[in-house]
C-alpha cells in the first residue's frame, strides 16, 4: 500500500483529525482549539509557559476536548524542532496546524517613536515564528489526507484598510501592524508554493477581541473570534487557498 493511501485509510478508519495551535493557552487561541476539539479533533496546545499550557489541556480536557500539552516557543529553533518530533512520534502526521501565537511589539508605536527593538520582536514571532513553525511541520502536514494552515491575521494587516480615508484600524503602528501585513504577504507565496499539493492555507481575520494582546479592550469575545479560524480549518478538499478572511467573507488585502 502507497503512502497515500495509507493516509486515506487511516481517515477512513475513523482515526481522528489532528490539529496543533500555537499560542493556545489563553485568549483566542484556547478558543480555537476548544472549537477544534468540538469537533472531535485531537488537539495540541502549543505554548511557552508549562503551567498555563498544562491548565489550559485540563480545562480542554474537562470541556470535552481531546487535548494534549506541546511545549512550543515559536521563536526557538530547537523548540519547535522538539514539538515538530513529538508530534511525529506520537501521531505520524498533522492535519492541522493553526499559527496563532504572536505579540504587540511594545508601545509606542508611533514610527518615529518606536523602538526598533520591539519591531524586531513583533517580526520575529509574528512572521518568522510562523515560517519556523510552518516549514518543521510541512513533512507531517504532507502525510495528512486534507492538510490545513490558518494563519491568524487582522485586519490592520490590511494596507487597503489602513489607507481608506475614515476606516477604523485601530491606533497608528509600526510594529504590530506591520507585521501582519508581513505575514499576508509570506501566507500567499505559501499559497503559491503549495498550490498543487492539497495544503490549503489562509488567513484568518477574528475582529477586534478582547484579548490581553490589547488590554481586554476589545468588542468581540475571544470565542467569536475564533470562529472564523475553525471554518477555515475545516475546508473541505478543493476550498479556497492563499485567501484573507473574517466570519463575513473575504477581506482587502
């Protein structure tokens, strides 16, 4: 039997969907891997800190989810090679992996006022984390049947956005925004790159939440923002790729 349908018929066996979410242990990110596991998903809790990570696997767990821990800082290398290994040697693929872990950068961040320092932080973790990550988990996420990445996104990613007279995009930013903008930009070459192997991969946009990322000051729930990524998870083979969207349909680039 071919390695494919090996993959095959280990979905037709009933074996469940598994997913990874970087940065799950709090906010939208917990969210999303509480959608996951919803749907009877394995899913993995990718995050730094071991007590948060390990509480947030419980409180999964007692929701019903099929949780497990990953220690994961998307800025290391060896770090995500050791996750990349557990996932390898408990599972033997990955189904889903959802890069959701990211940072503000600091304040302020006015271009003339921002230290370049917390520019260099909100790159790193927010664009390179993402590649970092991505590319350990490529050669599990091919052995999947219906292979899916979710970027999470946001709208002041959007320079379409950001440039409109009169659009609300939150407060002027040189680092966090920015590096969203980035990130769309890497998430369609991706696209690209992987058009022909039935990875799909997109951008999510969950809205302004309340999250700490933004002192809870955020209009929608980190549930609802969650929801858009857990849709975008669960495209069926031949769904869109390389797209940018919220729960509303897509958005500007």
């Amino acid at each position: 039997m071919n390695e494919k349908n090996e993959q095959h018929e280990q979905h037709e066996q009933g074996a469940p969907t598994v997913a990874l979410v970087t940065g799950a242990n709090k906010g939208i990110g917990y969210e999303i891997a509480a959608g996951l596991g919803a749907l009877g998903w394995r899913v993995g809790v990718g995050a730094r800190d071991e007590g948060r990570r390990e509480a947030a696997v419980e409180a999964l767990r007692a929701g019903g989810a099929d949780a497990f821990g990953v220690p994961l800082d998307v800025t290391d290398d060896a770090s995500v090679a050791a996750a990349a290994e557990l996932l390898a040697d408990r599972f033997g693929r990955l189904d889903v992996l959802v890069n959701n872990a990211a940072v503000t950068g600091g304040s302020p961040q006015e271009p003339t006022l921002v230290d370049l320092a917390e520019v260099r932080l909100a790159v790193e973790t927010n664009v390179l984390g993402v590649i970092r990550v991505t590319n350990a988990l490529l050669p599990l996420l091919r052995r999947s049947a219906s292979p899916r990445i979710v970027n999470m996104s946001s709208g002041v990613g959007s320079l379409t956005l950001q440039s409109r007279p009169g659009e609300e995009t939150g407060p002027i930013s040189a680092a966090y925004s920015p590096s969203k903008t980035f990130l769309n930009a890497v998430t369609v070459q991706y696209a690209k790159e992987l058009r022909d192997t039935g990875i799909l991969i997109n951008l999510a946009c969950p809205g302004y939440c309340a999250t700490d990322l933004n002192g809870h000051r955020g209009v929608r729930t980190p549930a609802q923002g969650a929801a858009i990524a857990v849709r975008l998870a669960a495209l069926p083979d031949g769904g869109p790729s390389g797209g940018f969207f919220n729960e509303d349909g897509p958005l500007p680039w």
